[in-house]
C-alpha cells in the first residue's frame, strides 16, 4: 500500500501574515517567517516542517486570502 504525504504550497506574495494556518495545522509544519516580508510588507507563512505534512488541508481551508494550496504525494 502506498504511503500518502502531503505538500504544502503558499503564495508568499498574497499572505497577510494572520497566523490562522499555523495554528490550524495539527503537526506544526507552517510557521511564520520571524525575520523576512513580502512586497506588502507582511511576515509571511512558510514550510517548517515539511516531513511532516499528511495532508488535512486544514492549512488551506482556514486560509482567508486562499494563499495555500496542499497537495497528496504517494510514495
């Protein structure tokens, strides 16, 4: 049987920074990004932990400016 992982996608120029996907992500993989903004002056959301990912889509259901995008990978 194959394993199912998931791979998260964020459009870095459209997040605003709302923190709302990292704390909807129950195995922490995205994390706001401490040091660095877009062009609109946001700290943005980034891939922590990718291994990590299964999938849920939580991220990008809770996501209001539809900046994540998850995929499922078989391996």
């Amino acid at each position: 049987m194959a394993k199912v992982k998931g791979a998260v996608v964020v459009n870095i120029e459209r997040c605003k920074g709302c923190d709302l996907c990292a704390v909807a992500c129950p195995l922490g993989v995205l994390e706001l990004q401490p040091r660095e903004v877009n062009n609109r002056g946001y700290h943005y959301a980034y891939v922590k932990n990718a291994d990590k990912c299964i999938g849920c889509q939580s991220c990008a259901l809770v996501c209001p400016d539809g900046c994540i995008t998850v995929y499922r990978v078989q391996e």
